[in-house]
C-alpha cells in the first residue's frame, strides 16, 4: 500500500513556456516569435510569412522546417525533435490554425470519405470533435518537448465569435482562428496568450456608426476581456504598447516577464 502522505512535494521541475500568440493580420505575430533565441518554425502549408521577412532582412535569419503538408508529418517532426539532443530552444508554431487545417484533412479523408461538407466532415460537427482528441494527442507531444526545455510558440490568425452572454445581451469578440473545441483546449494548454491588435480610437459616433482614428501602434493585449481571448500566468500588465520594432517589443516582454516574476517573488 502507497503511502501516499509521503509522496507529497512542495518543489516542481523547470519547464519551458507554452505561448500563444494570435492577432489580427499584419500585426507582427511571426516578427515576435523570430526573437527568441535559438527558434526554430514550423509551417503549415500556404503559410510563408518568416520567408518574406527573411528574405527582405525585415527579421533575423532563422532555422525552419520545409512546409508541412500533412498532420501526420508534423506528428514525426515533433517526436524527432523529443528524442533529439539537437531540439530547439523554441518552437514557432506558424501557423497553429493551419497545422489545425492539416489535422481536419486527415480526419476527413480518413473517417468521412473526402467529404469536407455537412453531408460528411462538417455533419452536427462530428468531424472537428473527433479530430480534437488528436489535438490533444499532438498537445501532449509539445508538453513532453516543452518539459525538455524547449519553449512552445503557436501563431495563429484572428476571426470574430459570436459571444452567447448569459447575462444580458450577445456580443462578438476577437478568437483564434480555430474551430471552437480546438481552441478550448489550446487555451488550457497555453501558459500566456498574447493577443495583439492596433490601437484605434472611433470617433463622431452618429447612429451607431462612426469613423476608425490611429490604427498604427500595436498592443499586446495580456488578459481576458469581454472583447478578446488572452491569458498570462507571468504576473504581466493587462496590456503593453508595442514598439519600434519587433525586437524592441520582444525584450519589453522579456523584461515585464521578469518583473512579473520579481513581482511575486516579492509578494
């Protein structure tokens, strides 16, 4: 018989983070993961973003997988780099919806005959349900290279929900771009999620409509709101303003990380 009194800890393991950046479009999502050091990235197909900014030297030069085209070769790439010494110190997923693009191809093709329609894949949502315990598997794959010390970057674009308020009136907000039961369990999953927009400003507001002002400086928006999905588990602000650059940007996180952690060190 366990004694299970004697199994209890008050210390845990180091691992590295998991982070979920996802924003609107042109916002510098792949810009920001370039910065951490020692990254690698892994595309989805259709999705090269790092090859343009590399190639106009918009972004430092970093290592990177060729395009993934199947979910089933991004299984393989992830359990490599578990069993290799040589893994990265970070991973940029980019994009998270895209390798999710990936996944729902497979599971319709394998289960549901091709049929990406509401006659197959799509039916009462069958498909996106069964493909998420998948995910979950392929989340469990990052959780074993996060704990070897790699840290886990998911990029991925933006879209509007519909929010059914139990409270009072319905109102739309700003989600991954991921079927909804992927997205729960990617949140779960994520230490911080960082969702970046520009700031705007509505201004002579006539009958409900009224006219964008600013849209040029970027915010990395830190907790959740009524208006968008965000999480930290690093003590950071609620939002901070970005920068000149995403290298500028990048070390203004690292340093309200630090004092985030300093911060509860001293609480």
């Amino acid at each position: 018989m366990t004694d299970w009194l004697k199994t209890m800890k008050k210390t845990v393991d180091k691992r590295a983070d998991v982070i979920v950046i996802h924003g609107v479009e042109g916002s510098g999502k792949t810009s920001f993961a370039a910065q951490f050091p020692g990254v690698a990235f892994m595309m989805s197909e259709n999705e090269t973003g790092l090859l343009t900014l590399m190639s106009k030297g918009l972004t430092p030069a970093c290592d990177y997988f060729p395009q993934f085209g199947s979910f089933k070769e991004v299984r393989e790439a992830t359990r490599e780099m578990i069993a290799s010494k040589d893994r990265p110190r970070a991973l940029a997923v980019d994009t998270a919806n895209g390798i999710e693009g990936l996944l729902h191809r497979q599971v319709c093709d394998q289960d549901y005959g091709g049929q990406m329609s509401k006659k197959g894949f799509l039916a009462y949502q069958e498909g996106p349900k069964a493909a998420v315990v998948v995910w979950r598997e392929w989340l469990a794959d990052l959780d074993q290279l996060r704990s070897k010390g790699t840290t886990i970057l998911l990029l991925s674009h933006t879209t509007t929900e519909n929010f059914k308020n139990p409270e009072g009136a319905d109102f739309d907000r700003y989600v991954a771009e991921m079927n909804s039961a992927t997205w729960s369990a990617t949140k779960k999953f994520a230490d911080a999620i960082l969702f970046v927009n520009f700031h705007h400003e509505v201004a002579d507001v006539n009958e409900g409509k009224g006219k964008g002002k600013g849209g040029r400086s970027r915010v990395y928006h830190c907790e959740r709101s009524a208006a968008f999905d965000a999480k930290n588990r690093h003590g950071l602000p609620s939002q901070f303003i970005g920068k000149a650059s995403a290298a500028e940007d990048f070390k203004e996180f690292v340093r309200l990380v630090g004092a985030g952690r300093a911060g509860k060190a001293e609480g």
